[in-house]
C-alpha cells in the first residue's frame, strides 16, 4: 500500500508532492494528461505562495529569468487600479512565470524529493474503507507499465488498480475524484466567455492605426471587453470577453478573431497564435475538503471568478495539508489535526472567493453605473489605509488560524505567517524552514519543547532587534503555532506529539 496518492500533475499536485518529499514521503503523482501541459494558464504568481517558496530556498531558482519578481507596484482588482507607490511595506510580491515552467521547475524539485509522477493514467474509480482507499486508474495507450501490483515493464494500457492510505485531488475545476466521493461543489457560471491567446508580433502592435484608442490592459467597448499587452519581446497577449455560450473543443484563430471584431468592430493585426483557449470563469466551493482518507485541494477545492487568488490559495492549500498528512503517516499527529486542514483552509477560500467576487462585478457593471463606481473606488482605492487593506486580503497575510483554544493564544502572531525577522547571525527566519520541519526559534526566553517532540522539532537559539516573544514556535507551513514561553510545551505536545485536540 502506498502512503499517498495525489490525483493531478498541475502546480498544486506538484506542490504537494515536494512538501510530502521533504517531510520524507514518497507520493505517487497520477496525471491523465500524457505529457505536461504547454498552455500558459496562468502567467505568474502572486501573494503568500512567494513567501512560502523563499522559506523552501526556491525562489531565487523560480524567478530566475522571469521578466519581474519583486514587491508588487500596484494590481489590478478588477478593473479597477491599485497603486503601491511609496508604500514600500506591502507585503504582496509578484512572480511573472508561466504555467509549463512553474510545472516544469515544480516536477524537477518533486523529483529530486523521490516522488513519482505517472502521466496518461485516468482516475476511473474510487472506493475506500476504514485502513485506506483503491483507485481504479485507466492506463491510457502506449504507457508502459500501471500502478497495480506485479505490473512490470512492457505491459501498456489497461485498467489498473492502486491502493493508498490517503488520497488527494488536485485535479482541477473539473474533479473526477471529487465526483467519485461525492463531494458537492456548488457555485455560479458567468455568462461571459473570455478567449484568451499569445500571438507571434512585435510589440509595435500597440502602434498601429488598427490599435489607436487601446490601452495596454483591458479596453471596455459597449459589447465586451479586449485585453492587449505583452510580458516578452516578440509575443502580444490578447484577450476578448463577450456575453454567450462556449461549445467547447479547440479554439480557431479565426473563431478568436471573429469575436474581436464583435468586441471591436473591426480586426487587430495579430500574427500567428502560439496558443488559443476560451474558458467561463466560476465561483464555487466544494462543501467539504476531506471525505474519509480522500482530500481536495486548489482548483479541485474552489474556483474563484477573477484573476490573482487561484494558485496563491491553491498552492498553500498543499503546504497546509502535507505537513499534516506527514505528520499522521509518521505517528506524531491524531486524527483531529487532519481535521483541521478543512476548518483552517476553507474559511481562506470563503474570503479568496468573496473578494474574487467583488472583483468580477467591478468588471462587469456596465454603463453609467458601472462608470461612477469604478471612478469612485478608484479614489479610495487611492487612500493609503484602503491600499494596504487590500494588498494584506491578496497576500494572504490577513489570514489567521485559531489558536486551538489554548490559554495564552491570544499573542498577536498566533496563526499567522511568521514574519520574516533578520537574526543578529544575519539568517534570516526564512532560512531556517528550508526542510519544513516545525522549528522552535528561541530569541532569549529560554524555550524547551517537551521530551516526546525531540527529535522532530528543531531548536534554534538566536537573537533579534526588538523580538516580538521570547520564542516562536513555528509550523512548518511558516505559521506560527505559538509564541512565548508560558504554554509552549502544551502547544508543542498538540501540534507535534499527537496530543488531544482539548489539551
């Protein structure tokens, strides 16, 4: 029997499978698709995720070569502008990589970890019982070998079976493992179709006559909207949002540009496409993110009506979980702290998709109305205190997760992401997760984890400038599980040595 199975080879499968790797997991990644994808879905990250992936010493090789990385100057909500000008202490930051090589970078990592990743292998069916779960794969035509036992080289195709203690979909919007157990997932379908393409140009696109009166961004014209701008020299990115139905299956150049000129009324001087896709935004959340020994994450989990939030949420859903999955695998958690996987990351979800939602019908309203509130927000938005406020939602760093009733959790940074401190030795706390193992930082109040924890807990005794506690006990998802000396053992033995929940 395996230890875990994880449905889906997107970033936040990935994700997972190198959070699990370095808490010594070895996962089995199941992705139906035979090869990687090589549409650019999405264009970059942003939020939290950027922080998480310094903690892991990942950043530097992600952003290597990407047009930006760094705090973000403003974003887009809606369509309506934030700007960070001159506040240089917002936390969201911005990581312009396309989807193929997020995945790309991510199943390397993965690799290296000692997860295992087997393409064109379809999730058919699903049962399990009290001790783990059997997934029914379909092995797609020419794959050699199959999960099932005694399944050896040479033998393609066929149905096979495989059997974990724990199972994870992270396979999109579209889920059939969270269909097979039965998990609801209701929301909404916008009524718009947005086809998006990166076309072959020159940049100089944006000096045609055929393109006077665009702005680079997102143009709003009485029966849609177009996008036109461009991340890379040679490559224009264009996009067209209109009211009707999408029938599905590929998208042609000439089906894009026929609704550019209704859009429009009139042709852009695109050149050939690298890409074409059409998708229907939604807004849904599944009911629940666990049933039995089967768990969901990213897009399998929620779905979110605009753009910004999808990956941030979706990716730091894995790191949530894996600790915690690891952590029972091994014997050092109980049963509720699987439990709280759900109750800590779907109230994030709730706050990701009402904002998402917001930011949709900021987009939507039409006509004078639609006017008058983009200009008004745009000036609050202006404001200092309203920028920073949503620039904190964005990030993520507004989140805060309970503290599990224990006396003394009220300190301001339990349940939050552990600031990033400089230590007097010049580490930074960032630099102490690279393992995601829990880590007890002891900034001179003499902290002691208890007995039963020794050994998975890693002590680190340093100093600051005006520390915030006498010590940090810090998750190894980066959140900070308590701070302070009073209570810390009876923290530690509940977060890290199985104890009950109420303890």
């Amino acid at each position: 029997m395996e230890d875990v199975l994880i449905v889906g080879a997107g970033p936040v499968g990935l994700m997972l499978a190198c959070e699990l790797g370095l808490a010594g997991i070895r996962p089995i990644v199941l992705d139906k698709r035979p090869e990687p994808g090589d549409l650019p879905k999405a264009n970059g990250l942003g939020g939290q995720i950027i922080d998480l992936l310094d903690h892991r010493g990942l950043l530097e090789r992600f952003s290597a070569g990407s047009p930006f990385s760094g705090r973000a100057p403003g974003f887009p909500f809606g369509s309506v502008p934030l700007r960070f000008a001159g506040l240089d202490d917002i936390p969201l930051r911005l990581l312009m990589i396309q989807q193929p090589r997020l995945e790309r970078l991510l199943a390397e990592r993965a690799a290296e970890l000692g997860a295992e990743i087997r393409r064109g292998q379809e999730v058919v069916s699903l049962a399990q019982d009290e001790h783990g779960v059997t997934l029914g794969i379909e092995v797609g035509p020419g794959v050699e070998g199959g999960p099932g036992a005694g399944d050896g080289p040479g033998v393609e195709g066929g149905r096979r079976e495989v059997r974990a203690r724990y199972v994870v979909g992270g396979d999109g919007g579209r889920s059939r493992l969270r269909e097979l157990a039965g998990v609801g997932f209701p929301g909404t379908t916008d009524d718009e179709v947005l086809r998006m393409g990166h076309f072959a140009a020159d940049v100089s696109v944006f000096e045609s006559p055929q393109v006077s009166g665009l702005q680079p961004g997102w143009n709003r014209r009485p029966y849609g909207r177009v996008l036109l701008t461009s991340l890379q020299p040679g490559v224009v990115i264009a996009g067209v949002r209109e009211k009707g139905a999408y029938s599905g299956g590929p998208v042609t150049r000439e089906e894009f540009m026929a609704a550019v000129r209704r859009v429009l009324g009139e042709d852009l001087p695109l050149g050939k496409p690298i890409w074409l896709s059409a998708t229907v935004s939604q807004a849904r959340l599944a009911e629940r993110y666990r049933a039995g020994r089967v768990f969901l994450a990213g897009d399998a989990a929620h779905l979110f009506p605009a753009g910004g939030s999808a990956l941030n949420v979706g990716m730091t859903d894995a790191a949530n979980l894996a600790w915690k999955l690891a952590a029972r695998l091994r014997g050092r958690g109980a049963e509720w702290l699987l439990d709280t996987y759900e109750s800590e990351r779907r109230p994030v979800a709730e706050r990701a998709l009402m904002q998402t939602r917001a930011q949709a019908a900021l987009d939507r309203v039409e006509g004078e109305d639609g006017e008058a509130l983009r200009a008004l927000l745009t000036e609050v938005f202006a404001h200092e205190q309203a920028a920073r406020h949503l620039a904190a939602m964005l990030h993520g760093s507004d989140t805060r997760y309970g503290s599990g009733n224990l006396p003394g959790g009220e300190h301001p940074l339990v349940g939050r992401f552990v600031p990033d401190l400089v230590l007097a030795d010049g580490r930074r706390v960032a630099e102490l997760m690279r393992a995601a193992r829990p880590v007890l930082l002891d900034l001179g109040g003499g902290g002691t984890v208890p007995g039963d924890c020794a050994g998975w807990i890693d002590v680190v005794r340093a100093r600051c400038d005006d520390p915030p506690a006498g010590a940090l006990l810090i998750r190894p998802d980066g959140y900070v599980a308590w701070a302070g000396t009073d209570g810390l053992a009876q923290a530690a033995g509940k977060w890290f040595a199985g104890a009950p929940a109420h303890a």
